[in-house]
C-alpha cells in the first residue's frame, strides 16, 4: 500500500505546476490569434491557478506540520489589513505574492518524487521546445506569441517604435549589454520576457542541485545542457553567478549548519553597501548600478515608509526587491520573509541542506537588482513546490489511494 501512494503521480498537482509556467504564453496566444486581452484576464487566470492548488490543499486539509507556513500568510494578511486601513483602501497585492508560496510549497509537502519530477521535467521539456523555436526562427516565435503586442495589451509596456521583431522591448538587449552572440537577443522563450527564463534557470539549477546525487547520467547531462542553453542566451548576470555558486555549493553547502542561511541576507546587504560606497554614482543596466541603484532607495527610506504609510509606491520599485517588500508589507514583513526563507526549508539530508542554502542565495540576490520576478506564480510555483517537498521528502505526507487502485491490489497486500 505504502509502495503504490509513493510511485503514483498526484496529476492535479502536476498540471497546477505546469500552469503556473505556461499560462502566459497561452494567454499570449488568445491575445495575439483570438481577440485583445487586458491586464484583468492575467490576474484572473493566476487567481483561478490559485484558486485550484487552494482546493486541492482543502481537500487534504491542515494538519500540524503546516503551522509554520500557516503562520506566515496568516501574519502577511495581517499586515496587508493594517495596510488597507492605513491607505482607505484594499491593499492585497504582497499577500498574493505569499499566498503563491503558502499554495506551492503545500501541495509540495503533499507530493512524492514522482509528482515532483513529472512537473519540473514537463515544463522544462515545453520551455525548450519554445526556446528552441526561438532560436531556429525568430518570425515563427514572434508570429505565434507576439511578445511585444501582448505586454502591451496586458501591461501597458509599449515596444519601441524601430523595433520591428515583435519581441518584448527588454529582450531586445542594447549595445554593450553582456552576450555570447548565440542569438541576436535575450531569449524569452515561454516567458515572453527575458528576465523569468533566467529565473527559471536558476529553478532548475536547484532542482539538479537537490536530485544530482539520485540522478542517471543521462539525465544529469541534459539537465546541465539545458541549464547552460538557458544561461548562455539570456545572458544573465545574476544567474551565470549563482551557477557558479551552485557548482561550488554542491560540495560547501551539505557541509554548513543549516542555520547559516539566516547569515545570507545580512550579508548580501553587507555586501551592497561597500558596493555602494565604493562606488556611489555607479548608474547603467549592469551589477554595480543595480546593486547601487537599489541601497540607494534602501538608505532614503524613512519611518514612515518601513511602517506601510507608502504601500501605493511599492510597485515603482519593480528593479529594487528589498524597497518593494518593504513598501508592500512593512519592514516587518521583510523580516518574516527572511526567517520564513531561512528556516522553513529541511536540513538534515545533504540534498536538503544543498537546497537549504541555494534558496536564500537565489532569492536575496535576485532581490537585489528586481523583484516581482521571483514572486511571480511562474517561477515561484516550481520553486516552493520543490522547496516544500524537500522539507517532507524524509517523511512524506501519503496521498489518498483511489478506491479503484485498491481493489486491484491483491489480498496479501492489504492484510
């Protein structure tokens, strides 16, 4: 019996996770083939992706081991009430960013390494086949999903008026912008913007980091290969680093107390601001700009501010994480996600303490030079999915056997 709910797949929560990658580009499609469609139509398919990983979670209900997940959105509600209150009006848009990570990393704790790896394998294969097709034909891509129509339609984000590819406007990169000449811009893919699919890389970089030692060689060099397709022609800074410390990683991190990850954040910070006064009028896209750009907004912050009088600003800081959370849910809430992050994940296994560690890293740093990216559903459902199996994969949670599967059992199996 045991054996049967361990191998067999949970296909509710596989397509939930998928559709959390995939559902832009199909709105895409509708957008650019079917009719327009607006920003409302997003929100509403990301809430009815919500809506379905809530179900499935009542279904199985809340049981002791969700507290600490529990807590932390029932703590983020709170301060999103006291924010509306402050502002007169509803203010909910860092609690949904939450509710993303409560949802996926529950239905995690819920799946076994079937379902786990059925979801990561499929979205990776999809994301592939369209990045593939972006790079053999670039008219065909643009043709299907129009890019640059739909972020206009949905966002508001207008394409420059020379550009004549169709593809979102970032992804047209600009000169002196770092690229190793694969493609003639920074792949997209199934994201339709370049910044997710080097997030998703990074996803991916911790799904290998935390299955590289259970994995067949096949599977670890197709894993690698697509990581460094996606690395090699998004061109990411930030991730070409964070590969480098997640090679590095797989031998340091099993190594280090599992509370060191609360150290991550304080030092990223640390290290921001010796950029920062080090070079305090750096300015362009590139790290050192970035990563001044953002302490800047971090040191011209004022009580008030960290107190959620400003949350109506909070999204004029899309390119600075920590200003954004801030803004959004009170410095308070930077420091429940910060313990949340740091301390939720397992680490007692080496492939949890991999993991452990990789996470603050990917996040913090992100942080640093953006920010919706690493809450948005298509690249943080994958990624707490993974993170919340992980904290369970010792004991995991079984999934309810249909009656069907039961019958078909033999005798000797159920006495």
């Amino acid at each position: 019996m045991l054996e049967l709910r361990e191998n067999r797949r949970h296909g509710a929560i596989v397509w939930i996770a998928v559709s959390s990658v995939v559902y832009n580009a199909l709105l895409a499609v509708i957008n650019a083939h079917v009719m327009p469609l607006g920003f409302s139509h997003v929100a509403l398919a990301e809430i009815s992706i919500l809506l379905a990983a809530l179900l499935v979670i009542l279904r199985r209900g809340l049981h002791q081991e969700d507290v600490g997940l529990t807590g932390f959105l029932l703590f983020t509600l709170v301060i999103a009430g006291v924010m509306s209150g402050l502002m007169a009006k509803p203010y909910i848009d860092y609690f949904r960013n939450i509710l993303i990570v409560f949802c996926f990393a529950t239905l995690g704790t819920w799946s076994n390494r079937a379902t786990v790896k059925a979801a990561f394998m499929l979205s990776l294969a999809i994301v592939m086949a369209v990045l593939v097709c972006e790079m053999v034909s670039l008219p065909l891509y643009a043709g299907i999903f129009k890019p640059g129509y739909y972020f206009e339609t949905t966002r508001g984000l207008k394409s420059p008026e020379w550009d004549t590819t169709g593809l979102f406007g970032n992804a047209l990169g600009f000169k002196g912008r770092l690229s190793f000449g694969l493609i003639g811009h920074r792949a997209s893919s199934l994201f339709l913007e370049q910044v997710s699919l080097s997030n998703f890389s990074g996803v991916m970089m911790m799904y290998t980091l935390f299955f590289w030692d259970e994995m067949k060689r096949g599977a670890k060099l197709l894993l690698v290969a697509c990581i460094a397709l996606m690395l090699l022609t998004t061109a990411s800074r930030t991730m070409l680093t964070f590969a480098a410390v997640c090679c590095v990683g797989y031998f340091v991190f099993p190594r280090l107390p599992k509370l060191t990850s609360l150290l991550t954040m304080p030092l990223i910070l640390l290290a921001a601001t010796v950029v920062y006064l080090v070079k305090p009028d750096a300015t362009g896209d590139n790290l050192s700009g970035r990563i001044v750009l953002t302490m800047r907004y971090v040191y011209e912050m004022d009580l008030f501010g960290m107190l959620g009088f400003y949350a109506d600003k909070a999204s004029f800081f899309a390119d600075s994480g920590y200003v954004y959370i801030v803004y959004g849910g009170t410095i308070f809430g930077l420091i429940a996600f910060w313990l949340f992050v740091s301390l939720f994940p397992a680490g007692e296994t080496p492939a949890q303490r991999r993991l452990a560690q990789a996470l603050p890293i990917f996040l913090f740093f992100n942080l640093m030079i953006g920010a919706t990216p690493v809450f948005t559903a298509k690249i943080a459902g994958l990624l707490w999915l993974l993170v919340g199996h992980a904290r369970h994969q010792t004991a995991p949670r079984p999934m309810p056997v249909p009656a069907s599967a039961i019958a078909a059992l033999p005798r000797e199996s159920l006495s």
